[in-house]
C-alpha cells in the first residue's frame, strides 16, 4: 500500500436542512440552478424556476418530507452519516469526510477538514453507483471550484462510479433475497432507477448503460426468471421525453397484465430518500393498489448494512494498492 497520506470523501446529492417550505426552497434553489441539473439556459430557466418551481412546489415538498423525516434528520442524511461513521471504523487511519453537492455539509467543508488533516491524496467517491453527468459529474465540477482556491492541492482520486462492481451486485442480491425470503417471491421484481432526460442520453451520458449493465448482472446472480424482472425510471421532472419505460405507468399497467405482487428495488440510491420512502413505497404502492394489485414491497436501500460498508471498503482499497 502507498505511504502517502490518503483521504477520503463520501459525497451524495444532498437534502433540506428542514422538512419546511422555507427550507426545502433554499435547497431547490441550489439545486435546480446547476447547469448539469437544468441545462435549460438561465434567462429562460431562472424566470421560470423563482416565479413558479419555487414558490408553488417548496410547500408541495415540505409534506413530503414530513412524512418520512426521521428522529435523527432526513433520512438520506441519517444514513450518509452512518456509513461515513462505519467506513472510518474499517479504515481506522484514513480520515473520512462527508459532503453533499446541495446542501450540508457541504463539499467546501468536506474537503476543508480533509485538507487540514495534511492529506496528500483525496479519494473521491460518489455514491452514485451508475455514472451520470447530473450526479457524478456535477460532484466533479464541484471539487474542481473548491481547489482553484488553494495553491497546493492533493492528487485526486476520483471513482467515477461502481455499477458492475461484485461487491455491489452481491450486496444487491443479498438484499433482495431477504425480501423474498420474507415476502415471498413476487410476480415481478421492478428495478427502477433515478431518471434523466432522454435528450441527455442522446448527447453522450452514458447512466443508460450503466443501468442496464446494473440489471444484467443483478438478473444474472439472483435465482429468480429473467423475464419477470422489469427495469424502469422513476423521478421525472418537466414535460420532455425522459427515459423510460416510467415506474409509476409501468405500476398502473401491470395488475391488467395478471400481476398481483411485486417487489421494488432501486439500486442507484445508495441511501434512502424522498425518492424511494415517499415516491416509490408510498406513492407507487398506492398506483399498484388501486390498479388491483394485491401485494407491493419496497426494498430499502444498502444504506448501513454491513455488505454495503464492506463494498465502499473495497472500493476505497482498490485506489490505495
């Protein structure tokens, strides 16, 4: 192993301060202002995002999180804390830094606090297993900014994402399995990752293959028919063609089709959120149910669990051989 000094840094999307309007705005704000969010161009989009996303959609999305906001803070928090704490337990000598794209804390104090400990290599990963250029880049073009402040900066190390890793497809799979052992074996397993816009895709960003390399691999370790595996996106934004097929049509259609029971997994959150505890167990459970399916679960996350820490070891290590 190298005897220089390494740091590493988790970084996730980010979430509100607060489950309240005021705070979900400041986030959104941040948030839908970046140009590998939005690439809509800023006399238009700026207009349209402070006189009407803002305002209308804050309070909308303060419910929401309310709903599944936990003792400790928002979930996808909670759970980025964890497993930075349970990282830096199995990599006792390397400090670990946490920081978030939109929000606290941020990527600028993450990177403060490693630079002060006398780092001379910062490893950067995303959790972001399948690459996106809304995701993983835009964390790369953020740490880019925060080092154009310092004279010196450490080698960077940067995991552009871990979506075939066996690490990764095991502890999928293990997660998975636990659901069926529980639940039983449902009539399909959904699949649904995060959705991007279609027209990004055509100009190059890979996430769509990503995805389906995730999938491939996953219908392949699991002992369950491949056809009855279904692969979808969920989250869209907006009135332009995103990718498809959607989660939630794909969850109206299926009881029609003599679908009773299904399970949901989402394997590009690496951590619980809104997306998953409110959109996919709520919302798309409701959409199953009164199409007249019978049985709907949703798969949490990796979040904490040991296969998961054990992954972003591993995925740590591989950079410091």
């Amino acid at each position: 192993m190298s005897s220089k000094k390494y740091g590493v840094l988790l970084v996730n999307l980010g979430t509100p301060d607060a489950p309240t309007p005021a705070a979900i705005r400041c986030y959104l704000a941040k948030f839908l202002s970046d140009r590998r969010v939005v690439d809509i161009p800023p006399f238009i989009w700026k207009p349209i995002l402070n006189s009407f996303i803002l305002p209308f959609r804050s309070s909308r999305i303060a419910k929401l999180y309310q709903e599944i906001w936990m003792e400790e803070g928002s979930p996808l928090l909670v759970y980025s804390r964890r497993q930075q704490k349970l990282l830096g337990e199995k990599l006792a000598d390397i400090p670990i830094a946490l920081g978030m794209t939109y929000g606290s804390p941020s990527l600028s104090q993450a990177v403060e606090s490693l630079l002060q400990q006398g780092i001379e290599a910062l490893i950067i990963l995303p959790l972001y297993p399948q690459y996106s250029s809304t995701t993983s880049a835009a964390v790369f073009d953020g740490i880019s900014k925060i080092l154009q402040e310092y004279q010196t900066i450490p080698s960077l190390h940067f995991i552009r994402s871990y979506a075939t890793h066996p690490a990764y497809i095991a502890a999928l799979k293990e997660t998975i399995e636990q659901s069926f052992e529980k639940h039983g074996q449902p009539d399909r397993l959904i699949i649904s990752y995060h959705g991007i816009p279609e027209r990004l895709a055509k100009m190059g960003d890979i996430y769509p293959q990503d995805c389906k390399a995730t999938t491939k691999l996953l219908s392949q370790a699991l002992n369950y028919p491949a056809d009855k595996i279904v692969m979808t996106y969920q989250s869209r934004f907006g009135y332009l063609p995103w990718l498809s097929p959607y989660t939630d049509k794909t969850m109206a259609s299926l009881p029609s089709q003599g679908v009773e029971h299904v399970q949901v997994v989402c394997p590009g959150f690496a951590a619980d959120c809104l997306e998953t505890l409110e959109e996919i167990e709520q919302q798309n459970k409701i959409i199953f149910l009164k199409a007249g399916g019978k049985k709907f679960e949703y798969i949490p996350a990796l979040n904490d669990n040991d296969a998961h820490i054990s992954l972003l070891e591993k995925l740590v290590n591989s950079v410091m051989k």
